[in-house]
C-alpha cells in the first residue's frame, strides 16, 4: 500500500526543486555583452535590439564613480524579497531572484560600462516561456529605485 503521506511532500518537493531549475552555464558578461534573449517573452535585456520591443529595455545611467553606483544597486537588490547575490565582481553583479508562490528563479546580470556611466542589465527566466511580464516589472522597479 501507498503511503500518501510520505510520497505527496516528496513529489510537491521535486516539483518545486524543478522549477527552480540550475544555474546556467553560459551567462556572464564577455567583452562587455550579455548572451542574447531567447525568442520568448520571458527576459529583457538592455543589450537587445532597439527594435525589439519584447525584449528591449534602456540602461540605468548613473553618475560618479561605479563604486557608488555599485552601492546603491546592491542596496537595492539586498531589499528585495527572495533574492540572492551569487556573484559581485568589480564590474559585473549576478543575482537570483524567485518568484513567491512556484519557486521559479529569474537570472538578474548587470554589467557596469564605467566608461559610458550605464548598468547594462538582463533578466531572463531560467525556465518556462511567458513570465506575464514579471521580468521587465522587476527591472522597472529596480530602475525607479535607483532613479528614485
């Protein structure tokens, strides 16, 4: 006989934990350029097209020095609900953010351009293809914060 009371918690358990899927190998920044978006409409990047209005967000500009601008970005992220810096180099921020309910995880980068005072950022879904729009709203409210 089944025990439903062991194997429900297990299956809702590796339900979750799937969801949340791994972290992927291939994002990062290199020569100052994120990995494209996928076709569907669950990231934005500041990098994408400017015609792609899918995906197509404007950077964060910032004034001073990228340690400051770092500060306050970090500051910002820190204060968000479930979200993890994983990674926090001098000029570039990998961060998971996930989502209340299902446990799904969003892949945040930012890439600071000292040079041209912008924080490029791309925020993608790692897994499932509609977000409903979450990842732009986030990206939304991170850059009214900085801005705010």
């Amino acid at each position: 006989m089944i025990n439903l009371k062991i194997i429900l918690p297990v299956l809702i358990a590796c339900f979750f934990v799937a969801c949340s899927g791994t972290k992927p190998t291939d994002i990062g920044v290199n020569s100052g350029l994120f990995k494209a978006c996928p076709s569907s409409p669950n990231c934005v990047s500041t990098q994408a097209k400017a015609d792609d209005e899918k995906h197509s967000m404007s950077p964060i500009a910032y004034t001073g020095d990228v340690l400051t601008a770092k500060a306050k970005l970090v500051g910002i992220i820190n204060g968000m609900e479930r979200t993890k810096i994983t990674e926090n180099t001098a000029t570039y921020i990998h961060s998971e953010f996930k989502s209340k309910t299902m446990k799904f995880v969003d892949d945040v980068e930012f890439y600071f351009d000292d040079a041209a005072k912008m924080i490029h950022f791309r925020s993608a879904s790692r897994k499932g293809h509609s977000d409903l729009g979450v990842n732009r709203k986030r990206m939304e409210a991170i850059i009214a914060a900085f801005n705010g």
